[in-house]
C-alpha cells in the first residue's frame, strides 16, 4: 500500500513505511466470528493499520460500549455522533470472542462515553469480570478514556485488576487543543497518577502518535512526565491519516529516530517501551507486558 490518505493520491508513504499485505492466515475466521457475536474491534473501526496482521494471526482488540464517540479528536477514524444505549449482553459476547480466539493476553478498550454518569466504568467491570471467568489464565489489558476525569470511575475500572492499566496521552501538550479537543494533558495524566496511587504494583501504560508537528525535545519532556505521574511502559508509533477530514501528516518520522526515542525512555527509566512507525498502543501488547518482566526492548 502507497498512500496513507484514503481515498486520495496526494501523498505517498515513505519506503520504510511499505510492507507487503499480510498472508490470509485466519483473518476471514476472525472477522466472521466478530461479525456472528456482534462484537466491535478497534483494529476495523479505528482503521488500524496493523489490522489485517493481527487477525491473520487470531488476535484482535475489543472496543466496547459501542462503535460512536462523544468526543471528536482529530486523528481517529471512530465516528463522532450520538451513541447507542449500553447492551448489557456485551460483556458476554466479548468473553467468547475472546475464548474462541484462544487469547493470552485480551486488550480491552472503549469509545469515549461522557453521556454515561461513570463515563461506562462499570461496563469496563463487566467486561473484564466476563473475560476473566472465560479466561481465567489469560492476562487483561485494559485501555480506557480519561473518564472526564472523574477519579470514581478511575477507582472502578483499576480496583477490579487488570493486568496492565493504559491510557494514551497521543500527543504533546502543545498540540493538545488542536489534535485532543474536549481533553487535558493535565487530566490524561492524573487519570495514569490516581492509577499508580490507588494501585501502585498495577503496571500502567501510555503512548503517543509522532507525526503531528511534535519535536523530539516535546517528547523527551513527555516521557519526563509520564514517569513523574508513575508511567513504566511506553509506546511511539507514526500517526498515519485515516482520511481527507482528519489532521495531515506533518513528518513521516524515520525508525532511526523511533529506535532513539525508545533507547531514550529506557535511560530515563521505562520498564518497556515498543517504538516503531508501526507500533500502536495494543500491537502485540503482551510481548510488550512480558518485556516489562523480562526486560527486552520491543520494536
């Protein structure tokens, strides 16, 4: 694939960025298995690019509480509109996706519901308590919004114990108002801190999308913060557009630096760090949870 703006031919992917199409594998087994369970995945509805690896591979991440946002930033492809009402039989339907696919480690993320009092944190719960009764040896990751900042729900979703707590920060604060509309730096932060505060041996989890404008010092100073706020595992990964209505490319950045960036956040002191044009914030997240054991650099 050569262009990174759907839908048009303005402009072409640097040759580092190409890759060929990934084999078949059980990708068609997977799709018709979330299609048959009703069951939404980040990988189609965010436009992953990584996607068709993945379910070629029989592994997927679970959006849940819907498949409309209430927010509307400015470098996702999930549609912004009205959502639905909670469907109280999901959590079951994720549970044995989840189980078919035989997972060890279940990635568990959301659209933004600021529609709902506790933003959906009990639905999280129920999520999470239906996978683990499907899957009682398999690891659970959960990605989740900042909740409006509301630090009850925060309680919930970390007090029923995943393995690994994420929240992404995306970008830096100065392009905060223009990438992150409706979000705080400042909040997105303190959601990771009460996190770190409440349960401190619950390993939590950020990332950030290069290619929006940011310097390389914004990011260092970045990585400076998330420590401060208890953060131990980090992700980098290229921001790639996922149509003519979202925000340009601003630097198609090369691995060299990525590969910097993560020698940079092991110095500083993460425990884990996967960066790579590639990387997205729940790509191959359990090498990355068993690198935080084990102490092996991700790309």
């Amino acid at each position: 694939m050569t262009e990174y703006q759907h839908g048009t031919r303005s402009a072409r992917l640097p040759e580092w960025l190409r890759r060929p199409i990934a084999t078949s594998g059980h990708s068609v087994g997977v799709t018709s298995m979330l299609e048959e369970l009703d069951v939404n995945t980040v990988c189609q509805s965010a436009k992953c690019p990584n996607r068709g690896e993945c379910f070629a591979s029989g592994t997927a991440t679970f959006l849940i509480m819907g498949d409309a946002c209430t927010r509307g930033c400015r470098f996702c492809a999930v549609e912004t509109r009205v959502p639905q009402p909670l469907d109280a039989d999901e959590p079951r339907r994720v549970a044995e996706a989840a189980k078919t696919l035989g997972l060890r480690h279940a990635v568990i993320t959301s659209v933004t519901r600021d529609d709902l009092d506790d933003g959906g944190a009990a639905h999280f719960v129920a999520v999470i308590d239906a996978v683990r009764a499907a899957l009682p040896e398999a690891d659970i990751e959960v990605l989740t919004s900042d909740f409006g900042g509301k630090f009850g729900s925060v309680d919930t979703v970390a007090a029923a114990r995943p393995e690994v707590y994420n929240h992404n920060l995306e970008t830096v604060p100065r392009l905060y108002a223009e990438v992150r509309p409706g979000a705080s730096y400042q909040r997105s932060l303190d959601v990771l801190a009460r996190v770190h505060a409440t349960q401190p041996d619950l390993p939590t989890k950020s990332g950030l999308m290069l290619g929006l404008g940011e310097t390389p010092e914004e990011v260092l100073a970045v990585m400076d913060d998330l420590l401060a706020h208890g953060v131990t595992m980090l992700t980098l990964g290229q921001y790639l557009r996922p149509s003519s209505a979202h925000l340009p490319v601003a630097e198609f950045v090369e691995p060299e630096v990525f590969a910097e960036l993560a020698r940079a956040a092991y110095r500083k002191g993460f425990s884990a760090v996967a960066s790579a044009p590639y990387v997205r914030s729940s790509y191959h997240a359990g090498e990355l949870a068993d690198a935080r054991v084990n102490g092996a650099e991700q790309e």
